[in-house]
C-alpha cells in the first residue's frame, strides 16, 4: 500500500497528524508493507521571516488579529499537541520559511532517510527552537540523521531538489488539496486533516482490504458429492 503525506514543516497539525497515523500504523497488521513518501506543500510560499518577530506576532499578523489572540492560538495548538505526548514550545519557534526544508527533505528521500528528515524538521522546528529557514541549521540537522552535512548544504545552496518541490506542489492543485496534512492512500482515497488514529487505522484497514479481496471460488458444476452428513 502507498502513503503519499502532504505538509508543511510549519503546519502544528502536520506533527499531530504524523503521531496519530504512526499510532494507527502501528497497530496495523501489514504495517511493513506500507511505503510512505512525504509530498511538499507551503502555507506561505512568499513568507519573509522579520528576524526577531515572535511566532505569536507573526501568527496574528497572518491571520489579521492582535498578538494577544496569535498567541491564545499558540497555546491552544500546544494543549493539542500534548495529547498525542508532543512538548510544543512557541515561545522558542522561529518563524521560517520552508522552502528550503522542503528541499532538504527530497535530499534526504534520495538517500533513503525522508521519513527521518520529516521527523528531525518537527522537531528541530517545534519543541527545540531552531531556525529551519537557515542552510548552516539545515546541514546539520540532515549530518544528525546521518548524512553528509557538504553534500546537504551543496544541495540547498544548488537548488538541486527545488524541482521537485514544485512538483509536488504542481500535483496538489491537481487534487485539490486546499489544506495539510492530506493523506493519499494508493491514489484512490484521501484523508484530510489530524484525524483521530481510528479513523486511520479504519482507512488502512479498508484499503488494505479492496487491494487484497478475499475471494472464494465460483461453482462452475455442482454435482454428486460426500460432506459430513454423508453422501447425496
């Protein structure tokens, strides 16, 4: 079965909804035969982080409220977050554009460690206050899962992956897909938003099966037989 995840490294409810499938996931029998592949989306693709500026300012600002609400938002998404056991801490968030990030986590796709890249994003991002939106802090991130901090940063600074982000992109308008995180399960059902892990574990149970029918034979010739009950 194919997975394909679109979000973005700065979307609170992308790291929520990634816990509750990986809960659901986890609890899936033929969990090992599921492949997962991260797509790109940018909320703010024209984003210009003001150095300094708070996440709570930033959040209202985007949003046309007075910081005060920005920051009530903060707190509401960080008691979302504890419950699927997630310490997030705005107050140190530095506010990034992804553009790169996204392109860091292609890099590391190609190397076989995308999964591990989503989750070091998250976290550097949410509960550790790193600047994401920088290409020093992005290398090292991408040396801590084990790969070349040089080639991550020749790769940032080369716009090698930036196509593919696009790309990405391009393939969300063709779906539709209007906010993240969006689930596409073998390009034939879409789960869109943190949904509780039942309703992941109810879709993988699902797809799973029309992919896998259990089928019983068709009678071509019914004729004289033995059963337990005896002979016709």
């Amino acid at each position: 079965m194919k997975v394909e995840i679109w979000s973005d490294v700065v979307c609170p409810f992308c790291y929520v909804g990634k816990r509750k499938f990986e809960q659901a996931l986890g609890e899936f029998a033929h969990r090992d035969d599921v492949q997962i592949e991260w797509k790109s989306f940018e909320l703010t693709p024209d984003f210009q982080p003001i150095p300094g500026e708070s996440i709570h300012a930033s959040l209202a600002k985007k949003k046309g409220v007075p910081e005060a609400e920005g920051r009530r938002m903060s707190d509401y998404m960080t008691q979302v977050a504890k419950e699927v056991g997630l310490d997030y801490n705005f107050d140190k968030t530095i506010p990034a554009n992804t553009f790169l990030a996204h392109q860091l986590i292609h890099f590391a796709a190609h190397h076989g460690q995308q999964g591990a890249m989503k989750e070091r994003l998250f976290a550097a991002y949410y509960l550790e206050g790193q600047n994401i939106g920088e290409i020093d802090t992005l290398a090292k991130l991408a040396a801590e899962i084990g790969l070349s901090a040089d080639e991550a940063r020749h790769a940032l600074l080369a716009s090698t992956y930036a196509d593919e982000v696009r790309r990405d992109e391009y393939e969300a308008q063709q779906i539709q897909v209007r906010g993240v995180p969006f689930f596409v399960f073998d390009d034939k059902y879409a789960v869109s938003g943190a949904q509780p892990s039942e309703v992941f574990a109810e879709v993988l149970g699902t797809v799973w099966a029309e992919a896998h029918p259990k089928t019983q034979p068709t009678v071509l010739a019914d004729g004289p037989a033995c059963g337990p009950e005896g002979c016709d």
